[in-house]
C-alpha cells in the first residue's frame, strides 16, 4: 500500500531494512527527513522505547498510519509529543482483501480515530451477518463480510479452505468472510470487535476481548493491551490480560487495573489475572505474526504456564 502511494504521488518510500529493526526505523527516519511513517501499534510502541533511549531528531514527520490493533490515547500523545505526529490514520484490511478494507481519514475527529476503523473504501462493499448468513441492521454486530474487486483469488492449493470462507451469494456475489466480529453505525464507521474464534465465555456470557482492549487502552499507563480467555474451573473461560505500561509514571498494582476494568464494565469482564509485559516481567513482549498482530494462542499458553508454575508456587 505504501510502495503504490509513493509512485501514485511520485513521493519517495524508504525500506530501513529487510526486517522490522527499530533503531533503523528512527535512523531512516532522521537522515532521509521522512514525513509520514507506517505500521501497527508493536513497531510505533518499540520505537518510542528506542526514542527514550537515544537522541534522535525527527522534526520533518508529521502523518502516520496504524493497523493492525487499536491505538491507545496514551500511544497517540506520546506520538505527537515525541515524533510530531499529529495525524494518524487507522485503517483495517486482511492480505485475503488487499490490504485495507476501511479507513479514517485526517479529517476524520479523534473519536473515530480512536474507536472505529473508519469507512468503506471506495469500489468495496461491506456487510455485516449473523451465524446463518443472514445480513443484519446498521448497529448489530456479526461477522464481517467483503466483495468487490479486491478479493483474492483463494488459498495456493487449498480448496477447501477457500470455500471455507469465500461464499456467493443468492444474487452471486461472492464475499469473503472475515472472520472478525464487527458492527457498522448509522454514519458506516465499522467497529472492530475482535476475533470470532478468540471470544471468551464465561459461565455461558459471551464476552469479546476487543472491549476490554479498548478500555484498558484508556487508562493513562497502558500503551499496549491483549486480552484472553484463561481456563477457570467454575466458569469455564475468566478473562486474563497482558498489559504493556508508558514509561512515565509508577506502575499501577493489579487490584488497579481491575477496578478500572469492574468500575466501567462489571464484574464479568474483570480481568481475573493481569501479566505485565517489559524487562524482567511475564513476557519482555506481546508475541505477533509478522503483521504485527497478537498472537493469542501464543498468549493463553503462556498465560496457562504462569498460572501453573504460580499455582506450584504457592
């Protein structure tokens, strides 16, 4: 997506290296006097650590663009502060619909920056359905569903996979189903909402980590936040979250964290267990595909090791 912008609008694009490196980022960034930067919330939260740590110059930056996970208001004020960015523009997509599906714009106000991944991309369409297909109102959230010229042709050598999620309609309009629950409001602003397969239920509840995601991501400390269904013997799922803090500040203690969660959204969504991510904690950080998105499973069974070794512990 960058690579066609920057031919598009004859402007230079800049690879720091064949690998996400940080350092080489900021490094790039300084001598080449970039002025927008891409990414998903792990780089943009790496190089703000590096930032911290060294010198660096970064007067000519001013736009961004995120995917991938929710921004937190505290990552966009360290990003303004820190590298000059004042426009940042969220975006959705999956590599199945080349690349980005919605988008906000710089126009767009901080609310929707913030709690929504913006509006339909031109030549695109979208909808929202239920378990049997069924397409549901502005407001009810469903699986999302993508057609137009974007889709891929399937998955290299797995039919199945490909029927799987990619269906033709009654009208033969084939969609690809993303496998995301969502919702769409009356202004077409669609709200991400997690993983289908990453809900959590608890005693029967249906609880979607992207909500707690989102608050946790409001408290002033935390820049980075994942949420997980742990195993809980009375309930079948409790929900468990990593948590990443800002440097600035002390840490807040775990009963903090909770009555954060429990003061906005109940006792339900509380999280039973909070691992802190960073040096000489539960995890140094939150693991991620190489899109830069949590890898969940990853996360539940580092989170069932903890508890055992602390259940043994104990």
């Amino acid at each position: 997506m960058a690579f066609f912008s920057t031919l598009i609008h004859g402007a230079k694009i800049v690879f720091p290296s064949d690998h996400f490196d940080p350092g080489l980022v900021l490094d790039a960034l300084q001598q080449e006097d970039c002025t927008t930067l891409l990414g998903v919330p792990t780089m943009f939260a790496a190089e703000l650590e590096i930032l911290h740590e060294k010198n660096y110059s970064l007067t000519s930056l001013c736009k961004g663009l995120v995917a991938g996970s929710p921004v937190s208001p505290a990552m966009m004020s360290e990003l303004r502060k820190h590298m000059g960015i004042d426009g940042m523009v969220i975006s959705y997509g999956m590599t199945e619909t080349s690349t980005i599906t919605f988008s906000t714009s710089l126009l767009d106000s901080i609310e929707n920056r913030t709690k929504t991944v913006g509006t339909v991309m031109p030549h695109v369409t979208a909808k929202v359905v239920n378990e049997r297909g069924d397409t549901l109102l502005r407001g009810e959230r469903g699986e999302l569903c993508i057609s137009g010229y974007a889709l891929h042709r399937g998955y290299l050598n797995n039919r199945a996979k490909t029927d799987e999620v990619m269906k033709i309609a009654d009208d033969g309009t084939l969609w690809m189903h993303t496998g995301d629950e969502c919702l769409i409001d009356e202004a077409g602003y669609c709200h991400v909402l997690g993983r289908i397969k990453d809900i959590i239920i608890r005693g029967g509840e249906n609880i979607f980590p992207k909500e707690i995601e989102e608050h946790l991501l409001r408290h002033p400390q935390v820049v980075e936040a994942s949420v997980i269904g742990i195993p809980d013997p009375k309930y079948g799922e409790a929900v468990g979250c990593f948590l990443r803090l800002s440097d600035d500040g002390p840490k807040p203690r775990k009963d903090e964290i909770q009555n954060w969660v429990r003061a906005e959204m109940g006792r339900s969504k509380t999280p039973q267990s909070v691992f802190w991510v960073g040096p000489d904690e539960a995890c140094s950080h939150i693991p991620q595909t190489g899109s830069g998105k949590h890898q969940k499973h990853v996360l539940r069974q580092m989170a069932c090791t903890l508890l055992d070794t602390h259940v043994q512990t104990e």
